[in-house]
C-alpha cells in the first residue's frame, strides 16, 4: 500500500482525510483507486493536479511507477510566469 | 555506440558555461530584429478597441450602426463573433470581450477594423453602448466584506465545507501545510504576529502585445504575435473562434518583454475575428494606458503572517492568512503564493491558508513567481523582526531553521538536493554582508524560493551538409535562451558554439510547446536537445561503423567526431561530423535527433538578496545604495545570463517594493495608466547589482540545470523592507514603499 498525502483543498473531497493508504503501481492506478473511493476527487485528479513521488513532482505523468516506499503528496496543478 | 552518460561532472564541460555573444544580438541592437508590431501585410487594415469607460457595468445595448457606415469601417466585432466556447475557455472569452456585463475599467466592448488608424479610432466614438452602471469593487478586503457588490453574482466559494449557499467575491479558499500549528505556538517563546499589504504592480514589459491575423478564404489562418507561447496562442485561439487547430499557424515574433505577462491571450482572437469578418490582414497593437488597464498586472493582496520560536531560535510553529485580489476571474496566483510563504524553512507545524478574491480590476497575470514575492514579503518581514528579537544575526537565524535534503516542504513533497544552506553560508562570507555600514545606511536581508517547472517539450536538431547543427526550439525566447541551447548543442556534440543556430519554429513545425514560462525553458528544452543530439550521435556513430564494417559498439563519439574504439575495432583515422554529414545522403539520408517529451524532474531554486538602503527622513524616499543577489542556479550554462536574470529580477522587484503600484479612484477607475505615473525604476534608480552564482545541481537534469528566472525577484520587497527597518527603526508594512508610505510611518513611530 501506498501512503498518499493530499493537500488541504483536496481533503474535503476526500470526507476529510489527509493521508490515504492506496495499492497501486502507477499513477493512473493511484487516481484509479481514489476516484473510485471518493469520486468527488475524480474531476480534480483528471485537470487541477501535480504528483510528488519521493520529492520530484510530475505535472502530467501517469505512468510513473510508485512502491509502497514511495511517498506521494497529491498537489495543486503547478503553473508559472 | 558508448557514451559518457547522464552524469557529467562539471570538468568535464567544454563550452557550457563559457560566455559567448549572443546569437540575436546584433539583429537587437541594429534594429532588423522583428517585433510584434514590425509585420505588415498587403491590404492590410488596422485594429481598434472599444473600451469599457466603468469598472462594473451590465452592457443593456451596442448600437454599431453609425459606426458601420463611416467610410473605411471594414468589420465591427462584438461578443456575438465568438464562441460557443468549451467551460474551459468562458473566462477567457469574456476577459478578452465583455459578454454581458463591463467588469473592469478597460474591458473589452467591441473592436474594429478600418483601413487607417484615424478612421478606427474616429468609428469607436460612433459606437453606441447602453450601460446600466452598477456598484464596483476594486479593494480585496472591501470585496471580502459580506454587503460587497458581486462581480459575478454565481460565484460560491470553493474550497469550503459545506458549500456556500450565499454567492461572493471569494471564489476558492485554499489551505496548505502540516502538523498542529495551535499546538506549535504553545510551544513558543516568543510570537510575532504582523499585518501586510501589496498593491498590484504590473509586468512593465517595455513591447506592448501586438499581432497580425490574416484568415484566408479557405478558412487557413496565420497570426505574427508577440507572446510568450505561441502553441498556447494557437490553441486558445482555435477554440475561441472555432478554428481547427491545423489551420491555425502562430510565429512568435521577438518579445521585448513579457515577464510572465505575455502568457495570456487579448488581442491576438479579435485580430483574428476581424480578420475573418473584413477578409483582410488585420493589424492591432495596445496603448501603454490599454496595457495597464486591461492586460493584466499581478495580484494586489492582505495579509496576516504569525510565526513562533522557542528560546534557541527554532521556529515552532507559523502560519498565514493571504487574501489576494485576483481580479476579474477566478486564477492560481493565490494558490502558488500560499504554497510557496514557508518553502525555506523547515518545519513541524505549518499552515497557509489563502483566499483568492475577483474584483472590479483587470484579470491577474503571471508575473515572475507569480505569487510567491507578495508572500514571501509578509513572511521575510516577519522573520526579520524574530532575528532582532532574538538579537540574532538573520543569516545565522536563517541557517538554524532553513529547509534542507530530505525535510518536508510546507507545501507537501520532501525536498531533494538543494541549495539553500550553501545559498546562507555564501551570503555570510559575501564581501557585501562583511562590510561595515556607512553611518544612516540600513542592511536587510531576505530568503526567496521557487518552484520550476519543466513541461511539454519537442525539438529538432538536424545536421546540416557542412556539419554544422540547426536547432527548431517552439518556446520565445525571452531571456536569451538562444544562446542556452546552442551552448547545450555545442556541449553533446563537440562542436564550436558557433557552428549551432537555434531557431524559434511556428506552431506547425514542431509539436505542442508548453509557453515560455514557470523558468522552464532551459531545463526543458536543454534536456530535450541533449537527448536529441545523442540520437543523432547514435545515427552518426552507426554510419562511420557501417563504413568501416565495424559493429556500433566499436565506435564512439569523442569531440565532434566518431573513431573506432574497443581491442577489435582497427586503426581508422577519427570521422568528423561534418565529413559523416557530407557523406549522409549515400550512407542513408538527412541525419537529425528529435525529442517529444513532458519533460519531469524540474529542481527547486533557493535565492538570497542583502541591500543597503538610506531613507531621507524629510521626504521617505529611499535609497538602493548596493544589491547583491546570490542563488542557486543548478548549473549555468551561460553564466552572463543566469547573472542578468539574477538582476532583472532583483531590479524589477526593487521597483515593486519602492514604487510601483496601480491607483485607483473612488470612481473604480485606473489612476495611473502610465510611466510618468506608474513609476518602474531607471538605471538612476539602481546600484550595480552584484551576483554570486551557486551550483548545487539539480539531478533530474543531465546537466544539472535548474530555472534562473524567478526566483530572483521573489526576495526583494522583504529585502528592501528589512533595511528601510535596520536604516530607520520602522517596519513598513505596506508596498509599494513609495514616500509618501515611508514618511507617514516614519511620523506614526
């Protein structure tokens, strides 16, 4: 199982919880999992966010492999100037 | 094929960084280079606005009808030319045209096309438009106030539970962080809890948005445009006027200046739109006073920042309240502002939480670390006043508290290898820090951090007959990224920097770009040529092979040139790329490397800035008497460069602190539209600011690249304070730091 940190806004998506234990491989198996758990995540996870794997973030990325020793913070979709 | 790898340490580099002229200089400075407005076409027709004169108004009526009728009016556009447009694309669309209510001073009413400039002009006085004025709001804490005027009467706040059932102003409330903040002040010693606020400054690029839109009758488009991300500009465009996106070609022009600010789209789909209604090429540059109205600047904001330590100077808990005014739409300004207030710290209980506030003002825009200076002013200010509480040296305090490998970052990922400790220890061994102050001179430092970003990336590389190397970029170049990639090219190959030439490819020569933005250009474009180069090594080592009748393992690339290598390969003279390439069309045809990518593993950047400051008490003007910027750059690959991002950065930022700031009137309206009002520093107004380039590299690029970009000017308005409050004893809370601010605390203390 994979530990999953959501940021704050996400939290109430997810009925209030921060960190979530998630069995995926992937990225795309990890949204998979959420939005079938809280399917109010699942319009977020498709457009608004970035994935921390053990610190390097991904913008777009869903075939990203993740262990159960990785730590993944679920992020705002980052955007610069 | 062998290779060195990945991993080069910094004595193996031959050309990166090396300062080489610029490969647009000469066209810059003699004047040939092509800007925005420098296109012209046959036939062509001129572009002009009609503006909203109220900062909130319901649009009962446009009667174009006179207008239409003045000779040389060839087409008149209004909201009824667009769309339908996908959810997606509706804030755009109506910040570009106003569709049923004017909602800044400056939007967009109607536009028009006419075969002369006086005649456009002349044909906007003719058109009648029926407002029903209604109350505006241009303040972030008056727009938060519950009896506000609504800007959009069906916005609900989102990011709150349960949702609202009472629309506002605030349309998202974001929280970032960990651990138990109430609990971490309870373990404090000593609190600081303080107050800010920002006014918007605007990009102040000196090239106002410009283009040119010719539309064919066969529905093909082409559109010449200064921007920051011509593949954003094509698609934007295609969808707001329903084009296929194959039809539509944009080149990106020279870009004097953009700055975050040339990330959005304004006149290039009405160019566009009128285009297609008149049948001809479609000309249309923006007034300074239309760029300041109605191209957006930053966010404005207010702020409360509270931060605790305990007895040794650790911080123990710190957390913000960041009300940023967003402007007309809803953006992501206030999210990368409330993400990146604590990045440099490292700590156990943190909270950010920031509401993101639409107002009567134009639509905010990137503007370098969008965000993150308005922040990092209320947090550096903050820590600022804890060091001399603490009677600490603010370097030392940094460093006790500063975010190191490994540490969680307030916004969620642990961090990877970076650079701010060694950014604090050179700040304390930098001559500036070391000297003594001039008696009535005050020093504030301050720390600043940034994310960057990498992103949809594609290039070509091709090897010409001769073996010299062009490459097709799709990002502008707005800060010398020419030289970058060339440099890049160079290195992978083993060739002169002179023999590359980087060009910048149209929207239908290369695949989708992501814009010139987030200080991604020489992280991602530099990964994708160096991974380019290498699949044309691989093609030019498998040709010399072929030749020789060795296997490609015997071979290898050494120096611009492949020879055969291993105990079997034999003793052939070395073959250059320029003989392999002279040879290409009989051992195969045009050799090239291309890499597509979404190009993952952009590093964080860690910045420090000192200023030394002198405030004439009579007056509160303040002085810049020196600057020194000192940040990590990962690797600099052209070390002239990352030195001038370091000091534009901190130059404009100097200019958000002491002077720059939109006005507005009771009346809603913009006060200042102007540079003899909205005042951005000359060279008069600056010291010689001094680098120190840092190199802690960033492992996800081949070369260690990180962004230079932003980070640079996320300190300055923190740095600026600290000193005007070492320099005076008075904290200023407020910026800009205008005199007329300064004095009125100075007499307050």
């Amino acid at each position: 199982m994979v530990k999953v940190v959501l940021w704050g806004g996400l939290r109430s998506k997810a009925k209030g919880q921060s960190e979530l234990q998630i069995a995926a491989s992937t990225i795309r198996e990890m949204f998979l999992r959420l939005s079938e758990d809280f399917p109010d995540l699942e319009a977020e996870l498709e457009h608004n966010v970035s994935v921390a794997v053990d610190g390097k973030v991904y913008r777009d990325a869903l075939f990203v492999t993740i262990d159960d020793a990785s730590e993944v913070v679920i992020l705002p979709k980052l955007q610069g100037g | 094929m062998s290779d060195k790898g990945l991993s080069e340490s910094e004595n193996d580099f031959k050309v990166i960084g090396t300062r080489p002229i610029r490969p647009d200089g000469i066209d810059k400075v003699t004047g040939r280079a092509l800007y925005g407005a420098d296109r012209y076409a046959p036939g062509m027709l001129v572009g002009k606005v009609l503006r909203s004169p109220y900062p909130h108004a319901r649009i009962r009526a446009i009667d174009t009808t006179r207008a239409e009728a003045l000779a040389g009016v060839k087409a008149i556009i209004t909201k009824g030319d667009f769309g339908p447009v996908p959810a997606s694309q509706k804030a755009t669309l109506n910040n570009v045209m106003a569709q049923d209510k004017a909602l800044f001073d400056g939007h967009a009413i109607a536009a028009v096309a006419a075969v002369d400039n006086s005649t456009a002009l002349k044909a906007l006085e003719l058109i009648q438009v029926d407002y029903e004025i209604l109350p505006h709001v241009t303040d972030v804490v008056a727009a938060m106030a519950d009896d506000a005027p609504l800007v959009h009467d069906d916005n609900f706040t989102k990011g709150v539970e349960p949702k609202p059932k009472k629309p506002s102003n605030i349309a998202a409330r974001l929280e970032f962080g960990h651990g138990d903040v109430e609990a971490g002040f309870g373990e404090a010693s000593l609190i600081v809890e303080q107050e800010f606020a920002t006014e918007a400054a605007h990009q102040g690029y000196i090239e106002p948005p410009a283009c040119l839109a010719t539309y064919s009758d066969d529905g093909s488009s082409e559109l010449w445009c200064t921007t920051q991300g011509h593949f954003m500009v094509r698609d934007t465009c295609a969808a707001l006027l329903g084009i296929t996106v194959s039809k539509l070609r944009v080149t990106a022009s020279e870009i004097g200046g953009g700055f975050g600010g040339k990330t959005a789209v304004y006149l290039e789909p009405l160019a566009l739109a009128l285009s297609r209604k008149s049948g001809r090429p479609v000309k249309m540059v923006m007034s300074r006073s239309e760029v300041f109205r109605a191209a957006g600047p930053t966010a404005s904001s207010s702020m409360r920042v509270k931060i605790g330590v305990d007895k040794d100077g650790r911080i123990t808990a710190a957390d913000a309240l960041l009300n940023y005014q967003s402007g007309a739409f809803p953006g992501f300004i206030t999210m990368l502002g409330a993400m990146s207030a604590f990045a440099c710290y490292n700590l156990e209980n943190v909270r950010s939480v920031g509401h993101e506030v639409i107002t009567n003002r134009p639509m905010q825009v990137s503007y370098r670390a969008p965000g993150a200076p308005i922040s990092n002013f209320a947090v550096e200010s903050v820590i600022d006043e804890l060091a001399r509480k603490l009677d600490m040296d603010p370097i030392e305090f940094r460093l006790k508290n500063a975010a190191r490998e490994g540490d969680r970052s307030s916004y969620g990922p642990r961090y990877e290898q970076i650079g701010l400790e060694k950014t604090l220890e050179t700040v304390r061994e930098n001559p500036h820090y070391q000297a003594a102050l001039p008696k009535g001179h005050g020093r504030g430092v301050a720390v600043g951090f940034w994310f960057n970003f990498g992103g949809l990336t594609a290039i070509s590389l091709n090897i010409n007959s001769d073996g010299t190397v062009t490459v097709s970029v799709g990002r502008p170049d707005i800060g010398g990224s020419r030289a970058s990639m060339c440099l890049m090219a160079a290195e992978e190959l083993g060739i002169p920097y002179e023999n590359v030439r980087t060009i910048i490819a149209d929207t239908s020569s290369l695949g989708y770009n992501d814009t010139t933005d987030g200080s991604r250009t020489t992280f991602s474009n530099g990964l994708a040529i160096i991974q380019a180069a290498r699949q044309a090594k691989s093609i030019m080592c498998a040709r010399a092979a072929k030749m020789w009748d060795l296997p490609e393992e015997a071979v290898e690339w050494v120096d611009g040139a492949v020879q055969p290598c291993g105990p079997n390969a034999g003793d052939f003279p070395a073959v250059s790329i320029a003989e392999i390439a002279g040879k290409a069309p009989q051992t195969g045809g045009p050799i090239a490397g291309h890499c597509e990518v979404n190009a993952e593993g952009a590093g964080v950047s860690f910045a420090a800035h000192i200023a030394d400051v002198e405030v004439d008490e009579d007056t509160g003007r303040t002085t810049v008497h020196r600057y020194t910027v000192v940040q990590d750059a990962g690797k600099a690959i052209h070390p002239a460069y990352v030195e001038g991002q370091y000091q534009g950065g901190a130059a404009q930022g100097i200019g958000w602190a002491l002077n720059e700031g939109y006005v507005y009137g009771d009346d809603g309206l913009m006060q200042n539209p102007g540079f003899l009002d909205y005042r951005i520093p000359v060279c008069s107004d600056l010291p010689m600011i001094d680098t120190e380039i840092i190199e802690i590299p960033n492992k996800g690029h081949p070369y260690g690249v990180r962004g230079v970009g932003e980070t640079s000017i996320v300190p300055p308005l923190a740095t600026i304070a600290n000193a005007i409050r070492s320099a005076t004893g008075v904290r200023v809370n407020q910026v800009p730091m205008a005199p007329p601010v300064v004095l009125k605390a100075l007499e307050e203390s």
